[in-house]
C-alpha cells in the first residue's frame, strides 16, 4: 500500500501574507497620520491668516474710526464758530439800526462811486426798513436778539459737548488697544471659535501699533499739540464765518473829499485753542479838507461782537477777524471789544480744543504702516491623528528625523499690516497723504520678518525655523 504524497511548502504563504497585511496596515495608519498632520496643519495656517488678518483689519477699523470721529470733531467745532458768529452778526445789525440816522447822514453827505449806489441803497433799504418794522412791533428787535442769543449759545455748548464726548470715546478704545489688551482677547476669542484647542498668541514686539498714533493733547511733552486739529477747523470754516468783508467807495474829488470808504469787516476766530470770538464793524471813514489840512473823519455805523471761552481764553490774545482792527480801529476798540467783553451770551462755558489722535510722524518719508504677527498653536497630544498608537518612528540615527513637533506642539505664523491707500484717485490728481483725517486705512498679509521668525523659535525649543 502506497502512502500519500505530503506537500512541504504547503502553508508558507500565510507567513507573507501576514507580513503584508502588517506592513500595509503601518503604511495605512502612517499616511493617516501625515493626512492628519497635513490636514491640522492647514487648519493652524488657514487661523493664523484669519486671526492677523482679522486683527489688522480691526486695528484698521480703529484708525478709519479716529478719522471719522476727527472730522466729526472739527464739523462741531466749526458750528460752534457759527454760533458765535450768528451771536455777534445779530448785534451788529441791532446797533445797526440804532445808528440808522448816522447811516442816512453819511450817505447823503459823501459823494460815492456811481457804480456803488446800488449796493449803498440796498444797505440803507434794509437798514431803514428793519428800523420801521422794529419801531412799528413797539422794539421787540431787542427781545428777539436775546432770545436768539440764548438759544445759539445753547447750541454752542450742545456741539461742545459733543465734540468732547467724541474726544473720549477715541481715548477709551486707544486705552485698550494701545496696550494690545483688545487685540489679545479678540485673536483669542476668534481662535477659540475655530477650534478650542488652538492656542494664540502675538509678537509684542513687531506690534507697533501703539507707536503710529499719538494723542494730540494741551499738555504733551510737546507743549499743547493741539495745533493740527486747530489747523484742520480754521481751514473748514465757511466764507460767513472765516471774514465777513466789503467796502463800498467813494470819490476823489479834492478839495471837497479823498479816502472815502464804507467799511464792512468782521470774521470769526480760534483764539489761543480756547476761544472762539467773533467781532464785526462798519465803520464810515473819509478826508476833508479843514483849514487848508486833509482831516480823517470816521463815523461808526454798527458792531457787534460774541465770545465762547473756557478759563484759558481770557488772555489769549486777538484775531485778524477780517482785519477790523486794522481798518476800522475806532469802532473795533471803542465800542465792539468792549461789547464783546461785557456781552451776557448765556453763561456757558467752552471746554476749548478737545484732544485728538493723529499719527505720531507726519513726514512724507515716514513709512506709515503697523504690522501685527500672530502664532497659533495646538498640542501635540490634541492633533486629529491616531494618538501616536502604532505610530511609525525611525530607529537608529533616524531619530534626527523624529516626527515630534517641537515644544510639543504643531504652529503656524502669520503677519498682517494695516497701511493707509486711497481705494480711488482724487478728482484734483492729487496724492492723498496718510492722516488721521481721512478714512482710507486698510489691511493686508504680508511676509513674517526675522524679528518674527526669531520670536516663534523661542517658542518652540529654539529651534531654526526656515
């Protein structure tokens, strides 16, 4: 009887194929892994560019926010000026009428220019006609003008305050964000929305948005900086308020009479940051002959004159107010100062010049730009990857090539700058420059620096970073 044939090889495959199976596995878990990684990675740069974008965008805000406030700022500042000027048009024209009959003399006693009888009739015209109105009501032109007086006084101190509540709200939000206080718990606040295990933090030291701006205060260690907002107001004046001019003239007809000239002048001005005066004369002024001598004959026709000061305003000094000091002297000195000084506007006092923000160097060479670099973390043992179970690491002096994040933790940096572009050309083809003034701040990313590079290494065992 023959025994049956046993097969030797029978079963060696399964010792390959179990090896396979292992091997594939490894390879499996070990591009799970590195997906894993790759993917967590992309997470921590997609958050680290969200985070500095969105952090210079609010810091942009910020800006954009200190420009609107500042011309909101100079807008009140400017109604406060017409008040104050309304205030001393209105008396004015009240001593106007009372001095009607002078008006009258000087119109039919001097020979005038035959093109400037026109404009001279329309002034006697309105003169004479708000004198009967005023004569025929029983004198309520004075009632009227005080009411007046109050009510604009108490509009000069609405817009007052408001200015000065704008000014605070500027130095509230610096408060927080000058510090990087508002920053820190906005990148935090936003990282933690992304993920919760994301950590995030921000170079202090390439943050310089604490050094781009300056408050523009009465007491810097510049003296009182409040000359550009002072600056940017007296430009944003209207024509009724900045001078409030004309003269009609008169003939050269020696002997009878030379220098012959009705004099309108007034304006409103900032005096010393704390004073807002406005003063306006008319003033009638000529030669006549006396003895073989030419004699100046002036005559004051109007005036009037207001004041909106705080305590600093007293001895500030004077304006040019159209250059009545100037041209008219008599009627300036004598009787519109003094009316001006002793005039019962209300009471209220003016907080002068609120304090603003503006860039702290205005050269044209100054590179007006603040950049922000965030570093957005997450632990090793909080990465989306198998845990380290069955991880494949190398042996030997593969370990230089150990795939352990450094500091024990996966990261990713990014930088983002805000920088001052207008969005469209000026119509006059002009440049804009970068101020506080305009609201064209944007924001951008742009490249880590060196500074950055060297700061996120020390966050992660010093390590050389590329």
């Amino acid at each position: 009887m023959r025994l049956p044939q046993v097969d030797s090889h029978r079963g060696q495959a399964l010792v390959l194929g179990l090896f396979f199976v292992f091997a594939t596995a490894a390879v499996l878990l070990l591009m799970f892994n590195s997906g894993r990684t790759v993917d967590e990675k992309m997470r921590l740069a997609n958050a680290a560019d969200a985070t500095a974008w969105s952090i210079a965008t609010l810091e942009a805000r910020a800006l954009n926010y200190d420009a609107y406030t500042n011309r909101a700022i100079v807008a009140n500042e400017v109604a406060i000026a017409q008040a104050i000027s309304l205030i001393s048009w209105m008396h004015y024209f009240e001593t106007a009428i009372e001095s009607s009959p002078n008006l009258n003399r000087v119109a039919t006693t001097w020979l005038y220019k035959p093109g400037e009888y026109p404009r001279l009739l329309q002034l006697l015209a309105g003169v004479n006609g708000s004198t009967s109105l005023d004569v025929g009501s029983g004198g309520s032109l004075h009632a009227m003008v005080a009411t007046l007086d109050t009510a604009l006084q108490t509009i000069a101190s609405a817009h007052d305050a408001v200015a000065n509540a704008l000014s605070l709200s500027q130095r509230v939000m610096h408060a927080s964000l000058d510090t990087g206080v508002a920053q820190n718990t906005f990148a935090n606040d936003f990282v933690q929305r992304i993920d919760p295990d994301m950590k995030v933090a921000i170079n202090p030291i390439s943050h310089a948005f604490r050094d781009l701006t300056r408050a523009m205060t009465k007491d810097s260690a510049q003296g009182d900086a409040r000359g550009r907002v002072a600056d940017v107001t007296l430009r944003s004046r209207d024509d009724f308020t900045r001078e409030r001019v004309w003269s009609i003239h008169g003939m050269n007809l020696p002997p009878l009479q030379r220098k012959v000239e009705l004099k309108r002048r007034g304006g409103t001005e900032l005096i010393g940051y704390d004073e807002w005066r406005a003063l306006d004369t008319l003033e009638h002024q000529g030669q006549r002959m006396k003895r073989w001598r030419w004699r100046w004959r002036r005559t004051p026709l109007a005036w009037g004159g207001a004041s909106f000061a705080g305590d600093a305003g007293a001895e500030a000094g004077r304006g040019r107010h159209g250059n009545t000091y100037a041209s008219n002297p008599l009627t300036t000195l004598r009787l519109a100062e003094p009316s001006m000084i002793g005039a019962d506007t209300g009471g209220s006092r003016f907080g002068g010049l609120p304090e603003t923000r503006e860039l702290r160097d205005l050269s044209v060479t100054s590179d007006h730009r603040s950049g922000v670099t965030v570093h957005v973390a997450k632990a090793r043992e909080k990465l989306r990857g198998s845990g380290g179970v069955g991880s494949v690491q190398p042996q030997g002096r593969l370990r230089a090539f150990d795939a352990n994040a450094p500091g024990g933790h996966l990261a990713a940096m990014a930088r983002a700058e805000v920088f001052f572009e207008r969005p469209a050309a000026r119509s006059d083809h002009k440049t804009e420059r970068a101020s506080l003034y305009s609201p064209y701040w944007q924001s951008r990313l742009t490249t880590v620096t060196a500074v950055d590079r060297a700061w996120a290494a020390g966050r992660q065992d010093g390590m050389a970073l590329p």
